[in-house]
C-alpha cells in the first residue's frame, strides 16, 4: 500500500509542475515585444498613451488598450519597419484608441 501511495503523490506533484510550467510560457511580458512583431502587451486596466519611437528619430504616441496591441495595425500612419520601440512613460490615461500627432 505504500508504494501504491509514493507512486501516486509522485504522480500527483509531476502533473502539478507541468501545468505550473506551462501556463507563464503561454503569456506575453508586459510592454514592447521586441520580437518584429510591432506588438505592445498593455497589462493595465485603462488605455494609456505610449510614445512610439521610429527609425528616424521622429517619435509619436499611440493610446492603447489593455491586452495586446498591434502598434502599426489599423489606423497606422506608418509601415512597420519604422517603428522600433514603444513605452509607457506615466502620460495620459483613459484615453481614445489609436494614433496622436
């Protein structure tokens, strides 16, 4: 009865540590994906005004949601490879979705 009961909580633990470990490899980082993708994970509750950079030193700002967003997606006045980095820096809040000049 002993083994029977080892071999199960051993069982019981690695199952744990699997579903424990698989759950953080599934969900993005906060912030700039920097993996070419162009995409931004907002993890706050409220949109908040980022400030885009470009390629030519010109920066921008886009107001996004919570979750992800696609920064050169949609209304975007740019292609994507002049997009190189976008960031929070404690500007607005609960602003409109999208693109400010």
């Amino acid at each position: 009865m002993r083994i029977i009961r080892t071999a199960l909580a051993a069982g019981v633990l690695a199952a744990a540590a699997g579903l424990a470990l698989a759950a953080p490899a599934s969900a993005a980082p906060c912030g700039w994906q920097g993996d070419g993708t162009q995409d931004y994970n907002h993890c706050g509750t409220t949109n908040v005004m980022l400030t885009v950079e470009h390629v030519f030193g010109d920066d921008d700002h886009f107001c996004a949601r919570p979750g992800m967003n696609n920064i050169n997606a949609g209304n975007s006045p740019y292609n994507t490879w002049r997009t190189t980095y976008a960031y929070y820096d404690g500007g607005p809040t609960n602003c409109f979705y999208g693109w400010y000049r």
